[in-house]
C-alpha cells in the first residue's frame, strides 16, 4: 500500500483511510494487533510520525486501542462497555455494591483539594489556608476494567470523620456491607452532577493508555448524606471511545 504525494490530501488522512479499508474488508479482524509504526512506515513508505498521527486520530475515534506492553489493537464491537443504567452517583465509592473488582491506586489522607472540592464546601480556592482542610479527607483513587481494558478512573474524596477506618478497610479487602454498617445515616441520598469533556493529559494517560489529547467524559458528583451533609465528592474520567452509557427518567 502506497500513498499518492502529488494528492492534495495530507499523507496521515491517506494512511488512516488505508487502515480503515483494510479493518472493513477484514484484513484486520477485531480485536486484532495491527502492524506496528515502524511496520506500518514501510507498508506506506513514510515516516513514523504520519503513521503515529493516523493511527492516534483512529485511537481517539474508538477504532483501536492500545494495550500496554502489547501493541495496538483493532477494537472488539463487545470490547464497548455499556453502563446500564448509568446515574449521577455511577462511578462514586459510597454508592457502590461492590468494589471486589476496584483496582485501588491511592487510598490515603489527601495532600491536595482540587478547587470543586473547595467550592462544594465553599472553601474559596484562592484562601492561603484553603489546603489546611486536606487531611480532613481520604483521597480515594481507582480503575474500572472490562477484559482487563481499563475504561473509567475515579478519585473520590470522603470525610475522614465519618469513615475513620475506610483506608484500613480498603486495605484488608473488607466488602462494602461492612464498610457502610451502622453507617445509615452518612450514606448518599441525594446528589447534583455535572458532565463535561475534558481531554486526556500525561497524568490520565498514564492509567487510562488513551493517546494525548483523546476526548474524554468526566462527571463530578457531590453526594449529600440523610443528615444533610456531604458525604463525598468524586470524578468519574470516562472513556467515550469505548464506553456507551444508558440512562433512563427514573435513573436518579
């Protein structure tokens, strides 16, 4: 496969539409590695950086995935995790049934309060002393896989005064029927969430093995107990490439 340089269509658009051809006719079937880009430049006879921007445009499209330490993959159809129904508390810890499947990153007192934090509790952002409150949470964070593609990464702060021994919990696996026993009253009944787009950095990339600047779906929720107070604020970073979600009117 060769591409047209007298074209006035830009090198890497040939080359994605190349690999596009080729996963429809089933050269490259789902859930197939493709060549890599070394490979790839010399199938098209160009240089690694105009395979690497078609291939990352096809990743951000939901087209492939790449699998840490094991190439980039044409995308199974059932790869595509469907949350249904999907709900302003999915994805924050207290609203959880089970967490056996979490793969914990950080459960620890929190070092830094990101600014919706501070503002959920009316903490202005740009007090001196605003930080001094950090320690007054656990800072929570973990990933959501589906055949071991992790699809969403959650950071959940939680008042350590209501759930003193959560880190302790977390650590020795406890369930969360333990974990909310005789804890009635703090747990979640209502909430207010607001959905964005935020685009993938180092840090997400890290975690979530999403090209660069690959859109994602975030929603930030804050939680607020029977007695009225807040009992979490967490963030959902969401892969729209290969996550579709379902919502119904009764989904609250």
């Amino acid at each position: 496969m060769k591409v047209d340089r007298n074209s006035n269509v830009p090198l890497y658009v040939q080359v994605k539409d190349a690999i596009m051809d080729v996963i429809k006719d089933g050269t490259y079937k789902s859930g197939t590695r493709i060549p890599s880009e070394s490979e790839l430049g010399e199938i098209f006879d160009v240089s690694r950086p105009t395979i690497r921007q078609a291939v990352s445009e096809l990743i951000a499209e939901g087209v492939l995935v790449i699998k840490k330490g094991r190439g980039t993959y044409v995308v199974y159809q059932d790869q595509l995790c469907t949350i249904d129904p999907f709900k302003p508390s999915s994805f924050s810890f207290l609203a959880s049934t089970s967490i056996a499947d979490y793969h914990f990153i950080k459960v620890d007192p929190a070092s830094y309060l990101p600014d919706y934090l501070l503002e959920a509790y009316r903490i202005d952002p740009a007090n001196d002393e605003a930080q001094s409150f950090a320690a007054n949470f656990w800072e929570i964070i973990w990933l959501e896989s589906q055949e071991r593609v992790p699809y969403v990464l959650c950071k959940s702060y939680i008042p350590v005064a209501m759930f003193p021994k959560l880190k302790e919990q977390i650590e020795n696996k406890k369930n969360m029927l333990i974990i909310t026993a005789n804890k009635y009253p703090l747990l979640p009944n209502r909430c207010r969430a607001e959905v964005s787009i935020k685009f993938v950095n180092s840090a997400v990339n890290m975690h979530l093995n999403c090209a660069i600047g690959t859109p994602m779906l975030v929603k930030r929720v804050i939680m607020k107990a029977r007695t009225g107070d807040i009992c979490e604020v967490s963030e959902a970073i969401i892969r729209s490439d290969i996550v579709s979600l379902r919502m119904y009117e009764d989904s609250i």
